[in-house]
C-alpha cells in the first residue's frame, strides 16, 4: 500500500489531487538534458513514486553537446545519454521517459517548442508539473543558469498556463484526440527565492546513485558526492530539493 503524502514529505506536502473531480495521482517533470530532472527534483520524483503517484520525465533536448571526450560522435552521445536517464529515473521509480529532440544547446523559444511540451501536458494530464525556474540568469551568484534551462522552463511555465488549458492553442492536437487540460501546482527548481522546502534525507541516496547512472557527465564518484554533499545539505544536516511553488486558480 503507498503511503500518504503527508508521510512521506513531513510539514510540507505538495497539494492532493481531487480524484472525485477526475484530477489525477500524476506529475510531469521537464527538463532541458538528460539528468537535469535527476538534480532538480530526482528525490520529490522518488517520493511521488514511493506515494503511488505515475511520474513522467519529459527531456527537451537530445544532450548532443554534453562532452568533452573526444570518444564519443554526436550520435553515440545522444544514444548514450538516452539509455543514461532512462536507467537512472527507473532507479527512482520514473519508467515514463519522453525525448523531444530539440538540439542539446541550440533551444530557441518557438512555437514548435511550446507546442511539443503542450501536447505531452495534454496526453499526460498531471496534476503537478516540475521544471526550471526560467527567471534567473545567475543562480545564487554561484551558477550560470543554461540558456536551454531558461527556454524549456519558459516554455513549461507558458504551457501550463494558458496553453494546455485553451482548446484554440494547437486544435489540432484536440483533432488527434487529447483534450485541454489544467494544471493544479507548479514547482520550479533552481530558483534564487525558492518557497517550498523537499526534506529528501530518505531517498537521497537513491538520488545520488541516479545521478552516477549518468556516466558520460559524472565518472569521478568521490568528488561528485563531495559536491553534492555540499549542494543539497542544510545546517540541520538535512537533504533538500527547493522549489518556487505555484498554485493555480480553480
């Protein structure tokens, strides 16, 4: 039997879908590469899971640029990374991965991308959608933030509000048979003013170890887990994912 939500994330849960009114157990996580789900919400997804929620990974780009070794062409890299986040989000309990294709590196805001995440909104129909915060440029004055972050979670937060709701935005995905749909709670990983705390201490190591599935973009174990120890740990020792949390009007 899952457990409750209330269980598993302590004083502050995410909100509860209304299954009466039909909304669903279901959350989307987009991301611009393969594994920026993995650091932005890897352990929330591991929890949903544990709660017997259906977790969707959405990746934007093919993560073509993604190395420095000269081993790899542009295809091998691209297979590579897809079989590299599929095993890690299975590791977190994610066995619903989708690829966009769009060129790692080389995202541009357009209609093409808003219309590919507004039709993986609308065939999935989350209750909860994760993805980037699209607002900074420099996190924590510590971190460029990607300029495919910036587009794909730009590009997220325009699907879900209005896009995905509005039957005239993309009709032809209605013609193929999906239907409109709203989103109820938005969360933003990477943002410098976040509001909504994920205590991850007990699936940390699961996030951890999702993370070195990702071989192609971690290969040092010793100091990748010193640098994430010292990423994610609060004074009180705890392991956090932190998000910019939005609630949607009814």
């Amino acid at each position: 039997m899952a457990a409750g939500l209330e269980d598993l994330f302590g004083d502050q849960p995410p909100g509860e879908p209304d299954e009466a009114a039909g909304e669903r157990k279901r959350a989307m996580i987009i991301a611009a590469h393969p594994d920026d789900a993995d650091f932005g919400a890897g352990g929330t997804a591991a929890l949903l899971a544990q709660a017997g929620w259906e977790v969707c990974y959405v990746v934007a780009t093919d993560g073509s640029k993604g190395t420095d070794d000269p081993a790899y062409t542009t295809q091998t890299l691209i297979e590579t990374r897809d079989r590299e986040q599929r095993a890690a989000a299975a590791h977190v309990g994610v066995n619903d991965v989708r690829f966009l294709g769009f060129t790692d590196g080389e995202l541009v805001y357009s209609r093409d991308l808003l219309g590919a995440i507004t039709r993986e909104i609308r065939e999935f129909q989350p209750f909860a959608v994760y993805t980037h915060d699209p607002e900074p440029v420099i996190i924590n004055n510590s971190f460029v933030n990607h300029n495919d972050h910036r587009i794909t979670g730009l590009a997220t937060v325009d699907a879900v509000y209005p896009t995905a709701r509005d039957r005239l935005n993309f009709p032809e995905h209605l013609a193929a048979g999906l239907s409109t749909h709203k989103v109820r709670e938005l969360y933003l990983w990477g943002a410098n003013e976040p509001t909504f705390d994920v205590d991850i201490s007990s699936v940390v190591d699961a996030k951890v170890e999702a993370l070195l599935l990702h071989a192609s973009q971690f290969g040092d174990r010793d100091q990748f887990l010193s640098f994430v120890e010292a990423r994610w740990r609060d004074e009180q020792g705890r392991a956090l994912e932190r998000f910019r949390r939005v609630v949607l009007f009814r």
